[in-house]
C-alpha cells in the first residue's frame, strides 16, 4: 500500500477507510483555535451533554458542524439563538465513518454590538488608508439616466420607497430591478452578483442599493469588505440608501453619492419634471425679456443716428464736402498766383541786376570794348604793335582802327 498520497496510482489506489484516517490524522495535529460565526441551527436535546448548532460564515455561504457540551452553553450569560453571532474555542475533528469535518466546541462567546462596530471601525480606517473612501474618487451622478438600476429586499418597503419617490419626479424614468437577500445567509453574494449585473449593462446609468432601516447585525452585510470593494471597482455610479440618516455602514463611504433614506435616493436619481418645466419656463421668459430689451436699445440707437442732421439730409454732408474742398482749391489758386507773382518780380529783379551788371550797360555809358585780331581783348599797350589794325566795339555796333603810334 502506497506510504503517501503522492505515490497513488490508479493500479495503487488508497482505500476510502485509509483515505479517511490520513485526513482524520492531517486534522488531529491542528491546534485549537477561536472561530467566529453565526449560528443557524441548534439542536439541544432534554437530558443530553452534547449539544450540537451549525455555525455558518456570515458572508459567504458556507458552514460547519460543531458539537459543544451543553455546561458550555449554560455558561453563556444570555441562551444562545439561532441567528446570533458568535466566537468559539474549538478543536477541529475529521469523523472517518461519516467522512466529514466538524468542530469540537470548548468556550462559547456572543459577540457584542461594541465588538462589531469595533471591527466594522477597523475595516473602515483601513478602507479609508487605501483611498477607496477618498472624495476625488466619487464619480457625479447622471443628470437624467436612461435606466436605474435598483438592487433592493424581496417585497421590501425600499423598493417601493425608490421607485415612488423618482416616478413622482419623473413620470418616465425605467428601471432594473435586482431583487436579492439584504441580510443573513448569502446577502453579500447576491447584492455584489446584482451589483455586477447591473454595471455589466450599458443603459444602466447609475444604480441604488436600498435597503431599510435595521439594526447593527441587519446592516453587516452592507459593512462587508467584499461589497465595499466591489462598489468601489464598479465603473457606474452607485448611490447607497441604506437605513436611516443615523444608519452608516460602510457602503455610505464607498458609495459615490449617499442618501439619507430610500426615499432621499428616489428623490436624487431623478431630476424634478416640475422644477425643470419651471425652470424651463422661467428661462424662455429671461430670454424674451433680454431680447425685447436688446430691441429697444438698438431701436433708441437708431432713432438717435437718424435724428442726427446727416441721416436728416444725405445731402448735406456732401455739400460741407464740397464747399470745403472749393475753399482749399481757391486756397491753393491764391497761394499758387501769389508765389508765380513773387516768382516774377524775382526775376524781374534779378534781371535788372544782370542787365546792370552786363556789359551792354557798361557800354551804353560811353565804354568800348577794343580786340585784336584774334579776339583778345586789349589792357595793356604794350601788348599792341604801330599799325596793327583793332576792333572796337561801342554800345550800338563796332568799328576798325588803327594804332598810329604808341607813348
């Protein structure tokens, strides 16, 4: 027979018997431990030492059986009821014959509110260290959603509590409805399976868990660290209406928007018809009114341009023109007469100095201009030889001579 598990062969196999006290040897050497729970059956028989309660995981759904002497549960300062959560000592046991596995209960404790807030507290500061209760992670909710998507208690008051509330607003709003177990055995597994659903859809636009009021232990489900997450992984806006406004749980952390009451959350998914008609109504009114007043005022503008003396008489700019560019033409006319007037007498001036100052004038006065042949003219009578024949010019003419003799 085959020392270990490992060495099995279909040729080799173990026996069930020997599978059973390998198992029930593996579970032997486990310590005894506390475990927590609900308990959601207790049979203790009259006259018997033994009693036997199956305890059960909260948040999922799973269970075990636990046998506990019943000294142990009369030591329990309140009777234990199915329902109640607790904490136990126990050594787990592997019963061959039966091939199960149950508990060996030593101590038994309830656990108290305080306990639970405490824990739920814990959770809570390590959620809030993660940032998954952080304000920039809150996604805004639709103004108008195309569907909502509602997870609420079967033939629960929250339903009806949402879906009145928003019809009320808005008469055509659709909805999707999931309806799951809000507490007790599989609450977590089927608000998070809803939730999944509903993202999973395109026209859900945001989506409500709404449950009501309850106490402490009624709202654990909604406090669980596996919805919290899943809301917070979630890519649709998740509106929590859990309880009361004094009811906090966990998912009013996580949530992207938190009402006080199913019937807040009714009220906020949803716009007011009403209101919006209203406000509708008062813009188009704004509206007209601002247009009306943009109309007098370009009105008035126009009546002001038009009693102006140029949109009077179109004419009358255009003769300020004229006469104007007539009084700059007979400007430029004078101008341009005076300086051709003082150009001339200039040049009257400058001519009486040139006649002055030409040698006409100097030969008009009696003067002689005397040449030689050559055309040179004659100052100095050395320069002249007896008998040479000169030219000499007077004011009207010229006339030959002759040098006859010199000094």
């Amino acid at each position: 027979m085959p020392e270990k598990a490992a060495d099995t062969t279909a040729e080799q196999p173990w026996p069930v018997r020997l599978l059973s006290m390998k198992i029930a040897e593996y579970v032997e050497k486990m310590s005894v431990l506390w475990v927590e729970g609900q308990v959601v059956q207790l049979n203790r028989r009259p006259g018997a030492r033994t009693a036997y309660l199956t305890l059960r995981d909260p948040d999922v759904d799973m269970s075990l059986s636990v046998a506990i002497q019943v000294n142990a549960l009369d030591a329990m300062a309140t009777p234990l009821t199915q329902g109640a959560r607790v904490v136990l000592q126990a050594k787990p046991t592997f019963w061959t014959q039966r091939g199960s596995l149950m508990l060996d209960a030593r101590q038994i404790r309830p656990v108290g509110v305080g306990e639970l807030l405490a824990r739920i507290e814990h959770l809570k500061q390590l959620l809030a260290s993660e940032g998954i209760f952080a304000a920039e992670r809150k996604r805004p909710l639709p103004f108008l959603p195309r569907r909502v998507g509602l997870v609420t208690g079967r033939a629960g008051a929250a339903e009806k509590d949402v879906v009145e509330n928003a019809r009320r607003r808005w008469p055509t709003v659709r909805f999707e409805i999931r309806e799951v177990a809000v507490q007790g055995q599989g609450a977590v597994q089927e608000v998070s399976a809803a939730l999944a659903e509903l993202d999973a859809m395109a026209e859900v636009d945001v989506i409500v868990i709404a449950r009501g009021g309850g106490s402490v232990e009624d709202l654990l489900a909604f406090s669980n660290e596996t919805l919290v997450r899943a809301v917070s992984a979630a890519r649709t806006p998740v509106v929590s209406a859990i309880g009361h406004d004094q009811d906090t749980p966990l998912l009013d952390f996580v949530a992207d928007w938190r009402a006080s009451t199913p019937t807040d959350a009714g009220k906020r998914v949803v716009p007011d018809a009403e209101a919006e008609r209203r406000g509708v109504a008062d813009a188009r009114a704004r509206a007209r009114w601002l247009v009306v007043r943009r109309v007098e005022h370009e009105r008035r503008q126009l009546d002001h341009l038009r009693s102006r003396p140029v949109m009077a008489d179109p004419g009358a700019f255009i003769e300020a023109q004229r006469a104007e560019l007539e009084a700059l033409t007979e400007r430029a006319r004078h101008r341009l007469l005076a300086a051709v007037h003082r150009a001339s007498d200039q040049v009257g001036h400058l001519r009486a100095q040139v006649r002055a100052l030409s040698p006409q004038s100097t030969l008009e006065r009696g003067y002689a201009v005397v040449q030689q042949r050559d055309g040179a003219i004659v100052l100095d009578q050395d320069a002249l030889d007896v008998e040479e024949l000169l030219r000499v010019r007077v004011a009207r003419g010229d006339f030959a001579v002759r040098v006859v003799g010199l000094p």
